[in-house]
C-alpha cells in the first residue's frame, strides 16, 4: 500500500493549496511561492524544495482534465519531504544523496482556473461562466483543457508556434475552444507567463511536464535538444515501463518542453502518464504514481 495521505478522490484547488501550505509548516526546507495569477484571480503557486539555484522543474495540471498529473505530484512532495526529513530512500536510494547539489521546483497546478471548470463546472468562473458554458457549444466540460479564456496552455508557447496555429486551423479550430487552440499569440496568458518567469528567473537544469495519457515519454525538440536527452529518456522508459516516442502532430509544437529546449538546449521532457481516457478515474492515481517514483529519482540525481 503507497504511503501516503493523498486519497485516490477528486481534489478541489483550494484543498491542494491547503495541502501545499501544511507540507510548508511541517517541514521547513518545503517553501510555498507565488509565482502568478489567473484571469479569475487564483493564485499559481510553484512548491521549491532545496537551498541551491541548480534546479529541476516538474510541471503538471496544463490541462485540465489531467488531474492526476497534479495528484500524483502532491504525492512526490509529500514522500519526497518526507524522505529527505527521515533521511531514508527515496524508491530506490537516498533522497539527500539524489538532491545534493541541486533543488526540485514543483508547479502542481500550471492552470488552476481550468482544472476547475473541468473538475466542478462552470460555476467556478464566476463572471467567466457563461463564456466558458458558449465555448463549450455543448461539450461536457469534464473533458475541458484550456484555460479561462479558452486557450489551451500547452499550445501557448513560443516554439513552433505559427506551424502549431496551421495544425489548428487543418483541424478547424479557430478561436477559443475547450482544448487545443493556443490563442492569437504565443505567450499570451497568465498561465504561460507565469511559468516563463519562473524558468527565466531561475537556472533550471531540467524540466519534465507532466500529461496524460498514453505512458509514453517524449524528449526531443528540434536541432536544439541535448545529446544526452535520449539516454536519460531511455533510462526513463526502463524505470517507469513507458515508451520513449514522438507525439502527435497536433500535439509537435508551441508546449513547454518545446520552448525550454528551443531556449535553453538543456533537457527537457513531456511525460504521458497512465492510459485510458482523460479525465483518468482518481482509482488508478495510486497505481500510476508507484510506476513513477524511480523515474523521478532518476531525473533528479542525474539532471
């Protein structure tokens, strides 16, 4: 049985902040920052774990129907503080050994205002509600990714982007929509911003976004990606059982990880975790997380 106080249920926001602020109190090396705010005025917070600026970044919850992605990252800060506390391992080894030298950025939530509407409806957009309801055109909004504004995150950034926007429009997506339309310029939303500052305001050796599903890992991102992206991807694979793979065309361009690499030429992942159909039941939270712990301790010791 996972040692852990993260029940396999739905979280709201405000409960995974709560959560976020008691890891804080509890342990002092656990720091809760604020690192930006949505259209509706929630709060992005980034979870950082380590005193040195030679930092590893996991970022999860772009989509909001992905919420496994942030539960099973409340679960690595959780075991992983706890770990580093008790001074035991870590999946496989040391927690301090794997972090020496360097810290973990944790952004749970990258789209708070999303994860929401697709988690409780659109009540919780407030004044945005009837928008989000027009957007929608019917969609069960179980399924919503996007943000607020109707702009999918992961297709917001500024790599890739022009060729990201003739995908959309051969798939006749033009304008806001609940998933998979990156909005009129690249860098545009709150969210992006956000994340962009955090990573331009700090070194950041490595970054892993975190989405599902699938089980599969991609690495590479134009003639940019460093050579040893694909063996720590392999390495990756043989930890968690993923496949190491190419995305899907509507899905090669404008992410996060494409940017990181594009901008910094240091390694930088997308991982799809579990299989199935979004949103992943919380029943199999438990199970994914438990093929992912030994990935995570890779990516940290080696970054």
């Amino acid at each position: 049985m996972l040692d852990t106080s993260i029940a396999q249920r739905e979280y709201s926001y405000n409960e995974i902040v709560n959560f976020l602020f008691s890891l804080q109190e509890k342990y002092n090396f656990v720091k809760v920052v604020p690192i930006g705010k949505t259209i509706l005025g929630r709060t992005i917070y980034a979870v950082k774990i380590g005193m040195v600026d030679y930092t590893v970044l996991y970022a999860a919850g772009f989509h909001a129907s992905e919420r496994l992605t942030t539960l099973s990252m409340l679960i690595f800060l959780e075991r992983f503080a706890d770990s580093l506390q008790n001074n035991t391992n870590f999946s496989i080894s040391s927690a301090r050994n794997a972090l020496f030298g360097k810290s973990v950025f944790v952004v749970p939530v990258v789209n708070p205002d999303g994860y929401e509407i697709a988690r409780a409806g659109a009540a919780t957009a407030g004044n945005q509600a009837n928008r989000i309801l027009e957007i929608a055109n019917g969609t069960d909004l179980k399924y919503w990714n996007a943000n607020a504004r109707g702009i999918d995150i992961n297709h917001n950034f500024n790599a890739g982007f022009d060729l990201m926007k003739q995908i959309e429009r051969n798939d006749g997506i033009f304008g806001p929509s609940p998933r998979r339309y990156g909005g009129e310029a690249p860098e545009s939303e709150p969210e992006t911003q956000a994340l962009l500052k955090l990573v331009r305001d700090n070194y950041i050796a490595q970054v892993i976004a975190w989405h599902s599903q699938g089980e599969e890992i991609y690495w590479q991102y134009g003639d940019s990606t460093p050579e040893k992206s694909y063996l720590l991807a392999q390495l990756f694979g043989t930890a968690s059982g993923y496949a190491v793979a190419d995305p899907a065309p509507n899905a090669s361009h404008a992410g996060f990880k494409d940017w990181f690499i594009e901008d910094f030429g240091r390694p930088g992942f997308t991982i799809e975790i579990g299989k199935g159909m979004n949103p992943l039941p919380p029943t199999m939270l438990h199970e994914i997380y438990g093929g992912l712990e030994e990935l995570i301790l890779i990516s940290i010791a080696l970054a």
